[in-house]
C-alpha cells in the first residue's frame, strides 16, 4: 500500500473492513457470488425526509456509509436483517449479540418498548437489554443494546431473532424492525437444563439470568469441576441459587436427585437447604438451592457439588471456590437458642470472633443486638464445630448500667470443658428503672499456654412498669421469712426475685397455691400465665383458674387462684420462675426455689384406688418412695389402734400391707420338724 494514493489507501480499507464485517456475521452462510450493495424502499417517514431517516442502527463492527454492514440504515432495516427474510447469521456458539443505535443528524429521538422475540422459542429464546433500552432518548452518541439468545434445542436448528423499536414520531409510535438468523447446535448436555445465581429475571421472550452456574445442562467456565474461577468470599455466609428448566425448552421437566456437596478442605463445612437439596422435578418454576458454609478455620477450599440426574450417571458437577476467615480460636462458638449451622445470624461468636450483631461498641456505635424489655432473661450455648475440646473459666457478665442488674446461671457459668456438646449459659437480668443498657459477656479460654478473652456484647431494653395494686399472695405449703406475698404492687417481693430466689417449697410438697388479686378498686387483665424450670430435676404445670389467663378482681372481691404443679424427676433443687403477663409490654414474674427427693427405685409407683397422674394425693409410693400420704395412714392406724380400717378408708391398702407382714413373719418361724409353714404367706397374699 505504500506506493498507493490517499483515495485508493481508503477505498482499500474499507473493502477491508466490509470483508471482515461478512466474516463475522455471515460465516455460517454460503459465501454470495455478487454483493449488491441494496437498501429497501424506505418507509414513508424516512422517504419524505422526516426525523426517521437520521436513525441508524448498526453492529458493533461496521463500515461506515456502507448499507450492507448495518441493521438499520436511515429509518429502515436493511435487506441483510430484513425482518421477514434476513440473511444475516450467527454463530451456534455467540449467545449475545451487541448492537449501537444513534441518530446521524437533527433532533434528538425517543423510543418506546423495545421487544426481541424468536420465531421458534423451544429451540431459541431472546431477550434485550443495555444503556439504549433503559435511556429512551436516541442521541448523536451511539448506545449499545444486547440481544440475549439462549438456545435449549435438542437438534440443529435455525430460528429467526427480530427485534421491534417503536419510535415516538409526531406523538405516533412508528414501528422499526429488523431481525437475524441464530443457528443452534442441538448439541446440549441436558437442553433447557440450568442453574442460576442470585436473582432471576422475567421478560416477554423467557427467563434470562446473568449468572449461570450450569446452562443447558454443562458447567459454565467459571464454575468448571477442576478449575474454577468463582469465588465465594470470606463474609459470605450462604449462596441462593435456583434449578430450573428454561421456560420454553421443548423438554418440560427432568428428574434430579438430592445435591451432594464436597470441601477440599476440613475447615468448611456445607450445609444444604431448600426445596431442590431433597431431589426432585426441575420444572419452569425455579426452585431454590441453598449452600451455607461453617467456616472452623481459615484458608481457600473448593466447593464440588454433584447434582445426579436419573438418565445420566455422571449427574452434573460444577465447583466454586470458598474463602474462610477464623479468629483467634478456629472452632468455638457461642450460638442463640435456636441457631443454624453457618448462618451468623444465629451465632454471637463464630470462631472466637463476635459476629457483626454482637461486636464490641466502636465509639458511638453499638452492637445491634437487643433484648427486648419483656424478657427477664436470655440463653447462649457454648460449643466447639471442630473435634477439639477447650477449658474455659467461669464467664465475666457486665451491665454498663446501674439500673440493670445482671447475673449468671446455666451450667457455663461456673467454667468447665466445651466441645461439640453446647454448655448453656443464662443471663438473667433485673432492670430497677428504665432505660438501655450495654452487657457485656467475657468467656476467658485455656489455648495451649495462654489465656484468650472471646467477648460479645448486646443491648438490655429495660422498662420498669410495675402494675399498682396488682398482688400475687402466698397459699399453702411454701416457707417464705418476707411475708405473704410473692408479688406486691406488680414487682417481686424479696424472697421472690428473679436473681435471688430464697422461697423455698419442701420436697414432700406436690403443689403450691397462689393467689391474683388487686389491692386497688382496678381490675386487672393478664394473659396464659407461663412457669419454667431451671433444671431438669423437676416438671412444672400449671393449673387452677387463673392458669388461662383472666381478670384479677379488687380487694372487696374474691381472688383467683393459681396453682402450680410438680414432678420430681430426680433428687435436687431448682428454680421455678412464675411469669404472668400483663398488657402487651409489662408482666409480673416471681421465682422461688423447689426441693426434690426421690427414692430409690426411680418410675415405681403405687396409686390408691382413685388415681390422678401427677397428684400425689393419690398415691402411696412415688418413685420408691413413700409420700406424705403414708405419713398419714400410718397415724390414722395408729389412732384407730386396730387392725381393720372400717371407719378409714384412706389407710385400707396400708392394713393389706400388714397383713402380708405378718404372712412373711409367720413364715419366718420355724415349725416342728425344722420345717417351714408358707400358710400365712399365702393367706396374705391373697387378702393382698
């Protein structure tokens, strides 16, 4: 070219150019004998010279001033993407195709809905989007749009593609189309078979998804089973993906089994959840996969899930990559009292680290972690994800206020061992005003030869609305040195404190009586009361009038009794914590202290004639051992200074018993010739 002209360089160049343009769009297709540079009859607005004929459409490679390389030239399609008939191809693998829309001259234009759509959508869908779809004026500066095509057929097809652009002319919307042939290959692994990322999108022509993890049944590059390229980063705790169907694939729906998830590394662990990780249907309903990770260490994993399909022994497999991020003790935590592996959200330490809820105050800005006012208290488990096992020392709870008194319970608050078995530690709180606190809780651990502080912290709402005049008063069978009440004026009395409960009920005492009045001339509405158990030693239920809620009546009226009810289970004491709800936002609650002994043989009872489970007033023996009902019998024989029971009914099985005494007693003694009589056995067995 060097010895050429200016004008024959350039005409050079452009020949060039409109060469390389055909081998793009056209390679597909038979190379023409003659190219005929051939624009149809423009439409009537762009014929008379109106605003449509500075509209220009073009491919992303073109050669200016030649027809031929565009799609829309002054207003009107081109013979090559003809709508009706176009001649332009792409390639089976190019699934999105870009395009440059502008005005050469003149005012500026404005489009209306743009639409793509596929001459046959079970082998081909289409969808449109870029900078000129979502700015509706058309300018002299060209903004791209991209066609979207998604083949899902089972065998080698061609569709046509037509794009429809309704510009606003004279306040007319004056349509402009132009279209292209797409070759499928019909080659898919599963066609219409995918996997998506994140959010999937609805439009006229089918669903399309920017983030494909399996498309047509194959794993996309980034995902591929031996080197992937996606990357799940260290502060990502679970990752939504959807299994679908392509929704105008010809095959309606395949068949999968559960998901089956791999980790490179022991470090991360993969849980599964959502419809899909128990197998099923992929349908044109996407149905949700979920993967959390339980990160127990720090370092980069690779994830490898294995989707079987029930015609294809390989099944579908696609890997990411997960990047973990430990503290200083890789494995301890401390969840809520319903938690889910891997999700923060439920944890107040992941890896000896505070979650993000729960971090320790920076400045002015606190954990956004709150107990709400209504709660006098709060649970956290102590727990190892790992293998390991760590000593720890009895935790440090602090308030930041005075007006928020904090103790501790549960058997972590005095230190021990944590492994993969949870140490529940309970925070009890009395609030003396209102206001919020910040509590702080410090779990000193033994790590090798050093001592390491995993410390979190949240906000106590403390509301302190005692109810005037509402009283909870004392019944039978609980020892209390501070009086008669439990509740005085809506608040605990002394003995009675949810911190310090001194009440005690006695061991031979199956029941304690209340009662809910107001001292006042109000009446007072309460909901369900609830009583809880510190410890397994004992069951609790509830039980008389006031146990389903009602109103407490004025002194002048007759009170409502509630009566709580107990089960030793085993010998022990626990706290029992009495809470009865007063309006949406206050309640009274009272706790005391309930003594347990059980005997020696634990589940073997003896009932009387009329018997009620769990009312030891029916029974003689429970669990082995005597209740306060045999006290009873025995004074009343003793009383009665005779064998039989003809005036006390009460104590008719004890004088059986005696019977059978003196059976075995006779039997004991020896008869004359050194044998032994069983005629006295057997009388009281059968008077037993």
């Amino acid at each position: 070219f060097g010895s050429m002209s200016g004008v024959r360089l350039g005409a050079w160049l452009a020949v060039l150019a409109w060469l390389a343009v055909l081998a793009v769009v056209r390679a597909d297709a038979p190379w023409p004998r003659e190219v005929v540079a051939v624009v149809p009859p423009p439409t009537a607005a762009a014929a008379a010279g109106g605003p449509l004929a500075t509209l220009q459409i073009t491919p992303e490679s073109f050669v200016e001033g030649d027809s031929n390389t565009y799609a829309v030239f002054n207003g009107t399609a081109t013979r090559a993407y003809d709508p009706m008939k176009p001649s332009a191809m792409v390639h089976s693998r190019t699934e999105v195709v870009a395009f440059l829309m502008q005005v050469t001259s003149g005012a500026n234009l404005v489009h209306g809905p743009v639409t793509v759509s596929s001459s046959d959508p079970t082998a081909c869908t289409a969808s449109i989007d870029g900078p000129a779809i979502k700015q509706r004026a058309i300018k002299h500066i060209a903004r791209q749009m991209f066609v979207k095509t998604d083949c899902i057929a089972t065998k080698e097809t061609w569709v046509t593609i037509t794009t429809r652009i309704e510009i606003l002319v004279d306040r007319v919307h004056t349509p402009i189309s132009f279209g292209f042939k797409k070759k499928c290959a019909g080659d898919a692994v599963v066609p219409g078979f995918e996997i998506t990322l994140g959010a999937i999108a609805d439009s006229d022509s089918g669903r399309g998804s920017t983030a494909h993890i399996v498309h047509n049944g194959e794993t996309t590059s980034a995902y591929t089973p031996d080197d992937p390229s996606a990357r799940i980063t260290y502060d990502t705790a679970d990752v939504h993906t959807y299994v679908a169907m392509a929704n105008a694939s010809s095959i309606p729906s395949h068949k999968f089994e559960a998901p089956v998830a791999e980790s490179s590394a022991s470090f991360v662990r993969v849980i599964m959840s959502g419809p899909a990780a128990r197998g099923g249907e992929a349908t044109a309903k996407p149905q949700l996969l979920v993967f959390k990770f339980d990160c127990s260490g720090s370092g980069t994993a690779k994830v490898t899930i294995t989707l079987p399909l029930s015609d294809r022994a390989a099944g579908i497999k696609f890997s990411f990559l997960k990047e973990c991020k430990a503290g200083e003790i890789p494995g301890f935590d401390v969840t809520l009292s319903s938690y889910e592996p891997g999700v923060r959200a439920s944890y107040a330490v992941k890896n000896g680290e505070a979650t993000s809820a729960y971090h320790a105050p920076k400045g002015a800005e606190l954990p956004l972690a709150v107990t709400r006012e209504a709660q006098s208290k709060t649970s956290f488990y102590l727990q190892m994800s790992t293998f390991n096992s760590l000593e720890f020392e009895p935790p440090i709870v602090r308030s930041s206020d005075a007006f928020c008194l904090v103790t501790s319970a549960g058997d972590a608050a005095s230190g021990g061992w944590v492994d993969d078995i949870s140490s529940q530690l309970i925070v009890n709180f009395n609030c003396v005003n209102s206001g919020t606190a910040l509590i702080t809780v410090v779990v000193p651990l033994q790590v090798q030869d050093r001592v390491i502080n995993a410390s979190f912290a949240f906000r106590k709402e403390c509301r302190w609305t005692s109810t005037p005049g509402f009283d909870v008063t004392l019944g039978a069978w609980i020892k209390s040195e501070g009086g008669t009440y439990a509740v005085r004026n809506g608040a605990a009395s002394r003995d009675f404190t949810l911190w310090d409960a001194k009440a005690v009920v006695r061991a031979r005492q199956y029941s304690s009586m209340f009662y809910l009045q107001m001292s006042t001339s109000a009446e007072q509405l309460f909901e369900w009361p609830t009583a809880e158990s510190s410890d397994s030693v004992v069951k609790v239920t509830l039980g008389g009038p006031a146990a389903k809620g009602g109103t407490a009546k004025p002194a002048s009226e007759k009170p409502i009794a509630l009566v709580v009810n107990y089960e030793c289970m085993k010998t022990g004491t626990a706290v029992i914590t009495v809470t009865i709800p007063l309006g949406p936002w206050n309640e009274a609650a009272f706790s005391f202290q309930k003594e347990c002994q059980v005997g020696e043989i634990p589940g073997f009872d003896v009932t009387l004639g009329a018997w009620v489970p769990g009312d030891y007033h029916s029974y003689a023996v429970k669990n082995g051992a005597p209740t306060g009902q045999v006290a009873r019998a025995r004074l009343q024989l003793r009383d009665a200074g005779q064998d039989g029971c003809d005036r006390l009914p009460a104590c008719l099985l004890w004088n059986s018993r005696l019977r059978i005494q003196k059976g075995l007693q006779a039997a004991d003694d020896p008869q004359p010739g050194g044998g032994h009589s069983t005629r006295g056995a057997e009388a009281g067995g059968a008077n037993h």
